[in-house]
C-alpha cells in the first residue's frame, strides 16, 4: 500500500505530464516546485518511487512514470474527481471549497466505494472544473484545448474547463456569474495588451485581461 506523500507525488507527475503532452516527463525542481517542497524532499520521495517500480528517474535526469505508476496516478486522479463532484453536486459545497476536502478522501483505499460513488453520481464525465474524470478502466475523456484567449472578436463559445483553480479566481468567476457552460462572447480583442472585452450570457459587456483570458478552456 502507497502511503499519502507517495499518492501525492504519482498524482501531481500525472497531473504534469498533462500539462506537458509533448514532453511528458518533468524535473526534480519542477516537481518540488509544483508540490511545494525542497528540491531534496522531492528527491528522496523520487528515490522511494523508483525502489517500487513506479518512476524511472536517474540523479538530475528527467522523472518519467511506469506503467504501474501512471494506473496509480490515474486511480487517484479518479478517487479525487469523483469526491469533487460529490460534494459540490450532492453537499453544495462552491467550487472553491472542494479541492481541499478531495485531498483528503481521496486516499480512501475502497476500490468498491468509488465505483458506487461514480454509479451514484450517474458516471459523470468531467468533475465541477471541467477536468476529466478517468473511468475505472483509466479512460480519459477527451477535453477542450481551446483558451479563450485564442477566440477572435465576433467569436461566441461556451466555458468548458478552469485552468487555473485557484481559490482566489474560482471566486472571482462566482462573483461573475460564471460556470462551466456560461456562453460567452468576445466583442473586441485589444491589440496592445491582449485584453478583451467579451459579453458574458445576455450581461452587458465587460474587459478582462490577458491572464484571466488565458485562465479559461472553451468549446465553440
């Protein structure tokens, strides 16, 4: 059995290697960075995780997972996205709230609760972020590339996923009124800064910036 500290490094090489398709490996100080530890904590845990077959790392080479550590990873991934949309479906809790609970559920080890749960929630493809839910055979549903900083003025498109799940911006996306599935639609692109002004459901329009913009994935 995989202790929390193990769980949380598989997850979060996982969640790395998604953001990096093409390069689906990362560094020691990547790795520390993103948990938010010491360079050498990373590596002692990474030296753990190779003795068990799950990384294959060499001393300032890039962590690559196995076979055995991305279902791992993936299984976690799963248990923790699944909790999510539990409790912002079932227990209202906001979007913001639910990612911290997760963390702590989702090292329950019951392989027989988590298939009930998913059954319960009716097998629910994407949890409260838009993020994709593995599928217990480690399936994972295909999601939106799109920013919507890459949408074109006149361009109408639906909020398909949060990039940046901050609690700070998941708040400021509440006080905006929007959600996943919010229909926006982009009236202007300002060239000297990459801000835009975009129409958010039938509300009158409103600017944002750059970063909010590249915080956002959209569907046409």
């Amino acid at each position: 059995m995989l202790s929390y500290t193990e769980e949380n490094y598989l997850k979060a090489l996982l969640k790395l290697s998604f953001q990096n398709e093409e390069r689906p490996e990362a560094g020691t100080n990547e790795m520390a960075a993103y948990l938010g530890v010491k360079p050498a904590t990373a590596t002692d845990m990474l030296k753990k995780l190779k003795e068990k077959d799950l990384v294959t790392y060499k001393k300032y080479g890039k962590i690559l997972l196995t076979e055995s550590g991305k279902k791992n990873g993936i299984a976690i991934l799963r248990k923790h996205r699944l909790w999510e949309t539990f409790l912002y479906e079932k227990l209202d809790f906001s979007w913001d709230e639910v990612h911290e609970v997760a963390e702590q559920l989702e090292h329950i080890q019951s392989a027989k609760l988590v298939d009930k749960l998913e059954e319960f929630l009716g097998f629910p493809e994407f949890d409260p972020h838009g993020d994709p839910i593995p599928k217990a055979n480690g399936e994972i549903p295909a999601t939106a590339k799109t920013l919507l900083s890459e949408m074109k003025a006149g361009q109408t498109c639906k909020v398909a996923a949060v990039k940046d799940t901050s609690t700070l911006f998941l708040q400021y996306l509440e006080k905006l009124h929007i959600t996943i599935g919010t229909t926006l639609k982009v009236i202007e692109v300002i060239a000297f800064d990459g801000s835009l002004s975009i129409q958010i459901e039938n509300e009158e329009p409103r600017s944002i910036s750059m970063k909010f913009a590249e915080s956002l994935f959209v569907q046409s």
